[in-house]
C-alpha cells in the first residue's frame, strides 16, 4: 500500500529516487503515465497496470470517452524498472506533461503513486483542502 507524501529531487539525468517504503512493491518493475485529468503523472507497481490495463481494455471500442481514455494513458505509459539505487528514469515527456523541472512531491495513492510538481500541488490540492471544498459533504456525497 502506498501511503504518505514525500519530497525528492531529480537528478541531473532526470532520475527520481523512489522512496525506500515504496521499492519492494515496485522492485519487478512499475508503469508511469499522464493522469488522465491532472498536470501529474501516476506511477503503478506492474500488477495494478494490468488490473487498471484490463479494466479500460474492456470498454467497448465505439464509445469516444473510452478512446480518449485508452490514448490519453496508454500511449504516454512507459514501463520502467528500478535501478539498483531505486532510481527511475522519468522521459522529458512525461516530465513536461507533470511540469516537473528539479523537486518532485511522491504522493501515495493506496493502490498507485502520483508525481507531482509541488507547486501544482498546493494549487490543486491544498488550496481545496484549505478552501473547504473538502468536507462531509463531500464524503457523504462518496458514500465514504
């Protein structure tokens, strides 16, 4: 399970140190993509890609939303394995879509990761958090 925030620099190759909590369950490689509505990327151990894979593959082909889905994630989807340093390679084309330059905020997801430029962040997230946006209403509204 994936749980907590984390701040980590690249390095000057464009690498990202995948934190210690997180290396075993991403250890046998992992699959990092644009998220579909955010400027962040979602980064999933290999057997959550293929559940999540499975899912959008079953979707029937006429349907225009499903195709934008399939191409929004799987064309940008780039399967990557951790080096001996727990180190991942993030593309200049993933990393323009997340506008992530040097600092990256690692965001555990429970099932999955997001990478985040930390700026973002604070104005998607923490500006709804602070505004109210998120209260019981809304977890009632989840049935949560």
């Amino acid at each position: 399970m994936f749980l907590g925030e984390f701040s980590h620099s690249l390095d000057n190759k464009g690498r990202l140190t995948i934190p210690a909590r997180y290396r075993e369950a991403l250890e046998t490689g992992l699959v990092v993509t644009r998220h579909p509505t955010d400027r962040c990327l979602m980064l999933f151990p290999m057997s959550e890609w293929d559940k999540v894979a499975e899912k959008i593959n079953n979707l029937p082909l006429a349907d225009p939303r499903a195709s934008i889905l399939r191409r929004v994630l799987f064309s940008a989807a780039e399967d990557v394995t951790p080096d001996r340093q727990g180190r991942i390679l993030l593309s200049q084309r993933l990393r323009d879509h997340a506008q992530i330059d040097a600092e990256v905020l690692i965001t555990g997801m429970s099932k999955f990761v997001e990478l985040w430029n930390p700026t973002n962040w604070d104005e998607k997230v923490m500006r709804e958090l602070n505004n109210g946006s998120i209260n019981g209403d809304l977890f009632a509204a989840l049935n949560v």
